[in-house]
C-alpha cells in the first residue's frame, strides 16, 4: 500500500498481524511410515475442463439431495485427486502455529495462539485448490510425524520462562494419527499430539454437503463439534474450535473456489474468554473478498448465550480481529473500531463510489457519486445565502499567493499525531458536502 490512512490496517498502533507469513513447506517437514509413497502435491495445476464437465454431469443427479457424504457415490478414478480423505485433512499447513499456542503467559495471548493456528489451518484452499480426494474405508489410518524447527512469537504477554525452543539440529515432533471410525455416516477420528509443547488435539471429521444446482454447500456433520486442544502445562486448559458452514463454487466456470458466509466460535470455559469469527458472504458480481470481522470477549461458561458480535458488550471486548482470511488478519487490543478516520476523510468519504466500481456496479456508483456532489452543491447554496465562504479546519487559508500553504494550530497538531500513529481526531464542526 502507497499511503497510510487511519482506515488502513497498517495504520492501527496497536494492530498486529495475526497470520503474516506465506505458507512454506520448509519450516516443517511432514514423514510418514512409507515416505516413498507420498501423495501428489496440491499446488495449484492446470484444471481439466473435461475433468469438471463430468464431475459436474455426476453432481446433476444429486441436485436436492440432503447429504452427499451420506450417499457415498463413487467418482470415477480418473475424476479423483492422488491423495487419500484421512491426510487430506489433517488440519496441520502451518504445524509451527499449532505447537505455538503455549507460549504465552498471558491467556489472552494464548488464545490468539489459537486463533493463529486457526486461520493457518485451510492455507491449502489459498496456496493450492479444492480437490476430491479418495473415500475413506472403514479401519484405514493414516500417520505421520512433522519435524518443527521454530516457533512463532506469542501475539501478546511473554514466553514462560521454561520454555525450550526447537531447532534444526533438535526439531520438536508432532504426531498426527487419524483413523475411519464409522462407515455408515463416514466418520473418521484424529490426534494430534507434541509433548515436547504440552499440548494435543483431538475430534471427529464428518461431512454434511448438498449440491445446489451452482455449488457444494458443506457443513460440520452431527458428530463433528469442532477441535479440542488441550494445554497440558496451563491445568489441562482446553480450547474448542468449531468449523463454519462453507460452500464449494466455480463448478460452472471450471475453476473451483472455497468461500464461506458463517460465523465460528472459539471457546475457553478455563479463561472464560471466547471468540466470535464471522465472515461475511461475498456479493454475487465483483472479485472475491474472503472478509472476516471477529472480536474476543469476557463471558461465562454457564450462560453462554451471545452468538453474534453486534450482542457483545463493548465492556466485555478485549480483542477486536477485521481482515481478509485468505492474506492477513489483524488484531487490535480493546474494543475500539479498526477504523478511526472522519466521515470526510478522502477513502470513507468515497468508499461507496469505490466499491461500486470494483464491483463493477456502474450505476450505483455513478449514484453514490452524484449524491455527494449534490450534498456539496446543496451546502455551497445554504453559505451564499447566509454570505459565508468556506474556511479550511487544517490549513490557515483557502489559498496562498506565495503558493505555499500553511498549516493552522489543529493542522499542526493533526500531523504531529499523525507521526507519532495518533489517529483520533474530532469531526467537523462543519461540513462541505
């Protein structure tokens, strides 16, 4: 970004980036019990259009049918990606994130850990592409260790003071194992295990999708109450992440995408802390946002009652989190808005126009553009009348003849809070438009 505005999540003096780094396949290594076998990569490759025209065929028949996981139709393997359901979906890209949570001593800061390893955990719909892998079978596992040879730094508080550091000539080992437990509704279970961290995790895997007609609409299964991870060290402190309803498009288009338009929630009975994330559904024209707003706050365990952000407190909100969960998410301490800037400031002021066009609404925006310059037009009439001229708020005149404006007390003070990332300021007394 060119500039810096209070808008922007740069901007904030106490907003940090929750997910910062690309996802990188040499931090970690992953090692199974048979390494010569690995399953293809899931960068992104070319798509098939034949591939897509027949599965898309396929689906046809399915159209209205509640649970497709609960059908168990077989795909023809030429349809299928080279990698088998229970590695699919081990939850570990970023294995760095997951042993991390602990290393906070603030309980705030651990459960940003949790909410870092969260974010972390579908960067294979970001680096790679949505895929089909193969149908468990009742009995099949699937293990493997991740060599982890760094941590990441605690979003907020300090690393206890016995904390010991992985490296490369001593990795830390996470183990993941999973297993198919049920057939008839397919369920697989998972553990995920680094005792090096004090810390697991455990759950079940299960599916409910159903074909709309336009896309794959898939939802956590009954048995399928989200991810529970244990902090040894912290009196068994325990972490529950439940999943989001998403939905499978691009099917029409040959190119397939994930999005999601649903809340989550992250809960901590221990700390009584919890987290409401909610991303928001993505407009039918226009590219793709991935926007989500979330805010940790105060609750009790027993009266757990708020599912939606607009019903929490400002009083209870500790942690305010905005961003786009395919880049970065940002967190700021306290229950302040992301956004301090002025209902005059050049990027509010014009947002509508802006979103319009890059949604490619033309009329809107020629709309939202004809209401502010009429609201300046309208105003510029009520000053004649009165016989006012307008008088800047920043700068000691409309214009100088040396051609060199000058800056008025406020305005002074408006720049130097602005270097030294202050951006509260008044509204206008008055406005132009």
């Amino acid at each position: 970004m060119s500039s810096t505005q209070p808008s922007s999540k740069e901007a904030s003096q106490s907003v940090t980036p929750v997910t910062s780094r690309p996802a990188s396949r040499e931090r970690s290594s992953a090692s199974t019990p048979n390494p010569g076998s690995q399953a293809a990569s899931l960068d992104k490759t070319p798509d098939d259009p034949s591939k897509f025209r027949t599965f898309l065929s396929i689906l046809k028949n399915f159209i209205g049918v509640s649970d497709l996981a609960s059908v168990r139709f077989s795909l023809p393997a030429q349809l299928m990606e080279p990698i088998p359901n229970l590695e699919y979906w081990h939850y570990l890209d970023r294995p760095e994130t997951f042993i991390s949570i602990p290393d906070s001593d603030d309980p705030l800061g651990r459960m940003l850990g949790a909410l870092r390893f969260w974010f972390s955990k579908d960067l294979k719909y970001v680096k790679g592409k949505p895929c089909k892998p193969y149908n468990s079978t009742l009995g099949e596992f699937f293990r493997c260790n991740w060599d982890v040879t760094e941590t990441d730094p605690p979003p907020v508080g300090n690393k206890p003071a016995n904390t010991t550091e992985p490296t490369s000539d001593q990795p830390f080992t996470l183990s993941f194992f999973c297993e198919q437990t049920s057939h008839h509704p397919p369920v697989s279970a998972y553990y995920i295990y680094c005792p090096e961290k004090g810390i697991s995790a455990r759950g079940y895997d299960q599916l409910q999708a159903k074909f709309t007609g336009t896309s794959v609409r898939v939802a956590p299964g009954e048995y399928n109450k989200g991810i529970f991870i244990t902090l040894d060290n912290y009196d068994n402190e325990e972490y529950n992440l439940t999943h989001p309803v998403a939905s499978l498009g691009g099917l029409l288009r040959g190119t397939l995408n994930i999005s999601v338009a649903d809340s989550c929630f992250v809960t901590c009975a221990k700390t009584r802390l919890k987290a409401i994330l909610t991303y928001q559904e993505e407009r039918w024209i226009g590219k793709a946002q991935n926007k989500m707003t979330g805010v940790i706050f105060k609750y009790d365990p027993d009266n757990d009652t708020r599912v939606r952000i607009k019903d929490v407190p400002d009083s209870d909100v500790v942690v305010r989190l905005e961003g786009c969960w395919h880049e970065q998410i940002y967190f700021t301490l306290g229950s302040k808005s992301f956004d301090k800037s002025l209902p005059n400031e050049s990027r509010k002021y014009w947002a509508d126009v802006t979103d319009a066009i890059l949604d490619k609404q033309w009329n809107e925006a020629q709309r939202a553009k004809n209401d502010i310059e009429d609201r300046q037009r309208a105003k510029k009439a009520e000053r004649d009348a009165e016989g006012k001229s307008w008088t800047p708020r920043f700068f000691t005149g409309s214009v100088e003849p040396a051609g060199t404006p000058e800056l008025n007390e406020e305005g002074k003070e408006a720049v130097e809070k602005l270097h030294e990332k202050q951006y509260e300021l008044k509204e206008n007394a008055e406005m132009a438009a």
